[in-house]
C-alpha cells in the first residue's frame, strides 16, 4: 500500500531557473556574489550590446552589417528583457508563492497524475529545450571563429584599442567576447525560459481547477454544506489564478514587446545570412542553428499563452457539468454570478497591446518574412 501523500510541487519547476539567477550573482548576500553581479552588469549588460552596436556603425559592407546585426539585437534586447526581468524580481516571487498555495488544493490522485504527467513534464521539456539550443548556437558561433581560420573577432565589434596589435590582445579580445556572449546566454535562459514554463504552469492549474470544479456535487455522500464549500473555495482558486495572471502581465509588459522586436529582425536576418553571405559550413552551421534558436525561443512562449486562453474558456463548461440542479436558489445564483466571470476572455498582453499567443507568433513571422523580402530586393 503506498502511504505517500499525493501532491504537486510547482517550485521544483523552477529549481534551474533560480540557479541562473545564483549563477549570475544574484539572489546571494555574499560579498563575491554581489562583485560579480557589478562585473557582469557593466562589462556583460551594458558594455556588451554597446561595443557590438559601435561595431556595426564601423563596418563598411552591407554584409558585414548583416552578419552583426542578429547577435547585436539579440544581445542588446537580453540586456533590456533582463533589466526587465530583474526589476519584476519581487513579483515573480509573489507568483511562485500563489502556485504553491494552488499546489495545496491538489488532493486527488487524477489532478496528480495530469500534473506530473503532463505539465510538469512539458515545463521541464521547456527549460531543457532551452538550454541545448542556446549551447548550440554558442558552440556553433566559436567554432565557426576557432576553425575559419584568419584573424576575425567571434562578432564585428568596437574595441578602444588596436585588436590586431599583437596575438595576446586579439585572442584576450575574442576571449572576451566568447565569455560575454556566454553570460549573455545565460541571461537569455533566464529572459526566455520564464514566461513559457510559467504559462505552461498556469494553464495546468486552470486545468486542475476545471476538474474540481465539474467533480462539485458528484459524490454520493456530499452534503449541500460541502458542496457550497467546494463552490466557494474553487471561486477563491480562480480569484488566485487571476491574480497570477494580473502578476504576468505585469512582468511581461515590456519585456515580451521586446522579445516580439528581436525575434523579428533576427529571424529575417539570419535567412539573409544564410543565403547570401556564409562564406563556410561552419558559418552556415551557426546560422542554421541561430534560426531554429530564434524560433525556440519565441514560438513556446506563444503556445503556452494561446492555451491559457483556452483553458479558461473551458472553465464554464467545468461549472455546468457539476451537480447543481439538485442545489437550492443561493448556490445556483452564486453559480450563474462564477460563471459570469469565467466568461470573460482571459489573455496576456505585451505592452497591454500585443496578446501573446499564435497570432502573434505568426504574425511576427510575417513581419520578418516582409524584412526579408526587402532584404532580397536591396540585393
């Protein structure tokens, strides 16, 4: 017989998560975190994108401006998404303590088997996904320097300083520039890897909810006082649920405008790229892996936002298939009141104008699909 108590933990979800935190020298009282945290923000999110933005202005060829402008605006707008991110610090917290008072309301063995089985596994999928496509493409960019032969920095960029000068300084320089854009990496992972896993979560619970809530009423030993009990504590489940996702489109007001951007200008970019000026296999490598990272990187994100919408469409159906035909006139007007509200369409906006979802994912692809055409015709 097994005595294990079932129940769901959202937090280990976010175990990995707050270790990019750790590792980037935040969450941590320690003096070295702490001097860490000061190295990478000036030298990693500030001067990074800056010395690449410079670069760009010094290069004379349209193709030496188009092999700099997909890792510029992607380092430039980590940068902004991780300012963004690290500003909502406290609000994040706050959502992850509202998941673990859901997690509480997860008693039976069928919400913890679609739990575990389902989101917990996709959310974990998530991060994972994450962190082999960035490896790659960080693998992919420094192979495509190490072995290309010749003396060319990992990405055009300004220095204050002649890089060609001697051996030591352009290989302390493209050593720089390897351990910048990996840090940058790792600020990525914590950028991109947050929103689709959280959505993944939050549409999982709104599932868990719609299964308490169809079950109300259905026990053969249910009283009209655990009933109405049931009813009211699945309304303060959904007063919860909203306020995540109030918290969300807090947090991600600014940052996933941001992401749309990039996503955007690099997916078009990098296509130009691969046609017209990688001029090896490894470069051809490197942009190939790019693209597919561009595209991990902003389509779960829209997935996972369209099937928040989708779930809680799915929450009035769960209240009209529980038991309350046999309840008397102040359950059912408590009802029609709940259900009222779960009418409401429920969706997460990137500056309160952009719903994040499929529409969105397609429609960027559209706009970078449109630079690229122009790309073509500027040729």
């Amino acid at each position: 017989m097994d005595l294990k108590p079932r129940v769901i933990r959202s937090e280990d979800i976010y175990r990995t998560y707050w270790l990019y935190w750790h590792l980037l020298g935040l969450e941590s009282n320690f003096f070295l975190n702490r001097l860490l945290d000061l190295v990478i923000t000036v030298f990693v999110t500030i001067w990074y994108p800056i010395h690449l933005i410079l670069g760009l202005f010094m290069d004379r060829s349209l193709g030496d401006v188009c092999k700099g402008l997909p890792i510029t605006a992607a380092c430039f707008f980590a940068s902004f998404k991780f300012i963004c991110f690290r500003i909502k610090l406290s609000e994040i917290k706050e959502i992850e303590i509202s998941f673990k008072e859901l997690d509480q309301r997860a008693l039976s063995q069928e919400e913890c088997e679609f739990f575990n089985q389902n989101t917990r596994r996709e959310a974990n999928f998530i991060w994972k996904s994450f962190i082999v496509a960035y490896g790659l493409s960080n693998i992919s960019a420094i192979a495509s320097v190490l072995f290309a032969g010749g003396h060319k920095l990992l990405y055009p960029a300004w220095f204050p300083y002649d890089v060609q000068a001697t051996e030591l300084i352009f290989w302390l320089s493209v050593t720089y520039q390897i351990a910048g854009v990996s840090l940058a990496i790792l600020q990525n992972l914590a950028n991109d890897s947050y929103p689709p896993m959280t959505f993944c979560v939050v549409a999982g619970h709104v599932r868990l909810l719609a299964m308490r809530l169809s079950r109300i009423g259905q026990g053969p030993e249910e009283t009209k006082y655990s009933t109405g009990k049931q009813l009211i504590e699945s309304i303060e489940d959904h007063r919860k649920l909203m306020k995540i996702v109030e918290l969300l489109r807090s947090t991600m007001n600014i940052s996933q405008l941001g992401q749309f951007i990039s996503s955007g200008v690099n997916i078009s970019i990098t296509l130009v790229n691969i046609l017209f000026f990688a001029d090896n296999k490894f470069a051809v490598t490197y942009y190939g892996v790019y693209f597919l990272s561009m595209v991990l990187e902003f389509f779960p994100c829209c997935y996972y936002g369209t099937l928040i919408s989708v779930e809680m469409n799915q929450l009035t159906y769960a209240i009209y298939s529980s038991n309350w035909m046999s309840m008397d006139r102040s359950y059912s007007r408590i009802l029609l009141i709940f259900m009222q509200l779960t009418l409401a369409e429920v969706q997460i906006k990137a500056c309160g104008m952009i719903g994040i979802g499929m529409n969105a994912f397609f429609a960027t692809v559209r706009l970078a699909y449109s630079f690229f055409t122009l790309a073509m015709s500027l040729r």
